[in-house]
C-alpha cells in the first residue's frame, strides 16, 4: 500500500496489521470534520489493500479521543448556524446528518476485523466509535464517558443500537442517563471491553490478537464473518442467519480457500489462503439492502 497522508491521524501497515492512531494529541486527539473525513477515507485504504487483514484504532499521546472539539463554543453541535464546510460535510439528502454516525456506519461496513486500543480518556465520540469496533482493550489508564445529556445533547453515532447489544439495555441507561465518567475498571466489569492492560503492554497486546487473526484466517472468511455476526444483530429470526450462511457455505466451499483450509490442517503446516478480498468476497446477501451511510 503507497503511503496515506491525513492531517488528522496517522495510518501505518506493517505484516498485515493497519494501526490507525488518531493524531491531535494536543488535543486529546478530539474529533473535528476533519477527523470524521480522515477516518471515512482511512477505512476506505484500509478495504481496498488486500495486504490488511486487520485494524487497530488507538490514539496519539495521553488521550484516545476526548470527544468533540469545543472550540467553536455555543455553536460546536449547531451545523446550521456553523454553515461552510462542517455543514456541507454532513448534509446527505438535505439532512445534516451526525459526523460521529458517519463513521460508526463506515466501520460497520469494513471488511476487516478493527480492535481498539483505548490507552487513556475516550469520552462523548471517543467512546461510540468504538461501539462499531469489533474488539476493545483498553489500558488501566483510560476513562470513558458517554456525557451527552450533560452537554444539553442525545446520545450519537448510531450508539442506541450498538450500546445496548454489548453491555444490556440497564446499563446503558445508566451510563447515557447519567453522563459520568467512569474507570477502565468499570467499563471491563460490565463488558465494553475485552481486556485491561498496563499502558506500555496495551499496544502490543492489540497486535498480537491482530497478529492471530491474520497468520492463521482467511481474509474472505473474516469478511463474511464480520457480515453475520454484525448483521444478524438485528435479525428478526434465525431464519435470516440460516439462509445467509448456507449461502456462504455453498460458495466459499468451492474456493481455493476451502480446498487449502483442508489441506494445511491435514499436511500440519500453516495455511496460505489464496483468495483476496477485492475480488473474490461472494455476496450471500442477495436480499441485502440497507440504507447508504455516504
């Protein structure tokens, strides 16, 4: 993959894995228009290079995300009064529509597993991008806070679907309805991350679990994966699953991926997977037809 350059994080490949660090550090790595642009584009790159099979979301310095940039003061959540470019960025069909949204529904959408690494404050967006990530860790240092009613706000970034599925409706309650800040701890006793790790072990941490899944997976195997488990989410029946796998079977066990899956495991020696994801992801979802996030 050529080298991306955003102005508000950095995105690096190295052995498979795309580390996307989020890079306002000065700034606790707050979320602008800009960031919301650089996020869509950097999981565009990171979907089109089949030399990605995995991608961890962290941020520069001290902080994850410490939320929206409040620099324009009162006017920081009204699109309409800002006018120029942040209103234009998110008008869709004459809609302003929410930027953080806008990049949860581009991560649902990615085609590769994403992990977060949140190594210290993650509050407001900070905390519901991470909510479309497939696997969080966090470091013992870092805090959260979904702090929308205090800001006079609603909870965003499509965070009333994805909040209740991972950690219950009674809690995420709580946490919208109170708007506190709360430990790493906390956020680990009741399921929204995965794992807690010493601040200097975090990072490493997160490219080994990415380092698993791309020396031993095939990456159109993940793809659907990713695809079922996210979509079924909302599935009214069982049904829906049934027919989408059956599908996947059917096509993926006719691929070279099958064939060498079989084989590696018979021969004892690691697989090489020879299908890509640009070009040989089937669609098993012939009835699929959701809303456009763009």
């Amino acid at each position: 993959m050529a080298a991306q350059t955003f102005e508000t994080l950095k995105l690096e490949v190295e052995d498979g894995v795309a580390v996307l660090t989020l890079n306002r550090p000065e700034k606790l790595n707050a979320f602008n228009t800009q960031m919301m642009k650089d996020m869509i584009a950097a999981f565009d790159v990171t979907d089109a290079d089949d030399a990605v099979k995995a991608v961890i979301v962290t941020g520069a310095g001290r902080g994850f995300c410490a939320g929206a940039d409040l620099s324009a003061g009162a006017q920081t959540f009204d699109y309409e009064a800002r006018g120029g470019e942040d209103k234009a960025a998110r008008t869709r069909e004459g809609v302003q529509r929410d930027g953080g949204g806008l990049v949860t529904l581009r991560i649902y959408e990615s085609l590769k597993p994403v992990i977060a690494a949140v190594n210290g404050p993650a509050v407001g967006i900070g905390v519901t991008m991470q909510l479309a990530m497939d696997i969080r860790m966090a470091s013992t240092e870092a805090r959260f806070g979904l702090v929308f009613a205090r800001r006079g706000l609603n909870p965003e970034a499509a965070s009333s679907w994805f909040l209740p599925k991972l950690v219950g409706v009674q809690t995420a309650l709580e946490w919208c309805y109170t708007g506190r800040v709360f430990p790493a701890q906390e956020a680990f006793d009741r399921g929204l991350v995965r794992s807690l790790h010493a601040p200097e072990d975090l990072l490493p941490a997160a490219k080994a679990l990415a380092r698993e899944i791309a020396d031993n997976t095939a990456p159109v195997s993940i793809a659907i994966t990713r695809q079922l488990i996210w979509r079924m989410a909302g599935a009214s029946h069982p049904m829906e699953a049934h027919r989408a796998d059956s599908r996947g079977i059917q096509v993926r066990g006719a691929m070279a991926d099958a064939r060498e899956g079989v084989m590696s495991f018979l021969e004892k020696r690691p697989p090489a997977f020879p299908n890509k994801v640009s070009s040989d992801l089937p669609d098993i979802w012939p009835d699929w037809d959701p809303p456009q996030f763009r």
